[in-house]
C-alpha cells in the first residue's frame, strides 16, 4: 500500500519536471526516495524472521551482525579511551608543603601586609578581573603561583575577590600551572585560599 503511494509519487514527479517545474519536481522526488527508504527498512523489520530460515540468508546476516559489532565496539573503546585522558588531566597534584614558611603556621599573613611579606618575580596575566604571577617569600625564599581573580555577580552585584597561592618549587610545577585555568587551579594542593573574608589552606 505505502509503497504503492511512493511509486504514485514518483510518477507525479515526473509530471512535474516534464511540466517545467523542475524544482518542485525535484523535491516531490527526493520525498519519493525518503519514503521508500523508510517503508523498505519497515519491511525489512517484518520479514527478517523469515528471511533467517534460509541458510544463506542467515550467514550473510549474522557475518554483518559480526562486522557491526566490531565497529561499534572500537567506537566505544575510543570513546572510552577519551575519558581516561580527561581523567588524567583532572588528577589531583600535592606538591611540597611549604612548612619553612611563615604562612604555612600564620595564613592571614597574605592580608594587609602583602608588599612586605612578597615580592613579584614574574607576572603572567593581568587583566582587570583576573591576574597571575610568580611571587617570593621574602623571608623565606619559597616561591608561589598566586592567581588574583574577581568573580562579577552581573545579576545581584555581590562581585567577589578570591586569592591563592600555590607554593612551588620547580619549573615543570610552574608551567603546569600556567597552564591551569581557574578551575583547573583547584586541583592543585595544598594551596592557600582567601575568599576575602576567609582565609585558610586547603589540603593542609
Ligand atoms: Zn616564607
């Protein structure tokens, strides 16, 4: 019946195009293909059964059934292989607690006299909501990835301050953080943590 429709269909296309409506003859076409399409593989659906009772027909199916689900299977592996990379990449770090430093016992010592206690040996960004530089202890020497970032609350304008300083050691440690974002910072421990208010080590 449906396929009788599309055969229908194909006919009047042609009427189209031979009437000069190429366009639209075109179209009524590809509709009559699009349905076709549709109505085999319903029809596929109901005699598949049927068609299995035959041996050959059988073999066929279930070598395509093989192949299929080989090929599905090396898509998944891939997939899955992808999420073992993002999980590696999102693996925490604990770097060298900072225990020779005065911060390490007196954290609020960030607030107030910061200038005094530090001195900036490199800076990589600085934008008007976000900054990152290298600092140093000056008492102690210990250098620090220090992100300075300004979170701006468009709706309820409670914009908020947040600083952290991750004390490192190395040049891979540095250039491992450079290339954290702000979020990816977080996995970074122990770290030392200001929201503006409150200010404490993380992972301590
Ligand atoms: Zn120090």
């Amino acid at each position: 019946m449906l396929l009788a429709i599309v055969e229908a269909l194909k006919l009047v296309a042609l009427f189209v195009v031979g009437d000069g409506h190429f366009i639209t003859g075109v179209f009524v076409l590809v509709c009559a293909y699009a349905g076709s399409l549709f109505v085999t593989e319903r029809l596929f659906v109901i005699v598949k059964p049927k068609l299995l009772t035959l041996p050959w027909f059988a073999k066929i199916w279930s070598w395509f059934v093989a192949i299929r689900g080989k090929f599905l299977q090396c898509l998944r592996r891939k997939s899955g292989g992808d999420r073992v990379t993002a999980q590696a990449s999102e693996k925490i770090v604990e770097l060298r607690q900072p225990t020779q430093c005065v911060l390490w016992e007196h954290p609020d010592r960030v607030a107030g006299q910061f200038a005094q206690a530090f001195e900036e040996v490199e800076s990589y960004e600085d934008a008007s909501h976000l900054s990152r530089s290298l600092y140093k202890c000056r008492e102690c020497g210990q250098l620090y990835f220090y992100e300075w970032y300004e979170w701006v609350d468009w709706e309820h304008g409670n914009d908020k301050q947040y600083s952290t300083f991750v004390p490192v050691q190395t040049a891979e440690e540095i250039t491992a953080l450079k290339q954290t974002d702000t979020f990816s910072l977080l996995r970074f421990f122990p770290r030392l943590q200001w929201d503006g208010s409150k200010i404490g080590w993380i992972g301590k």
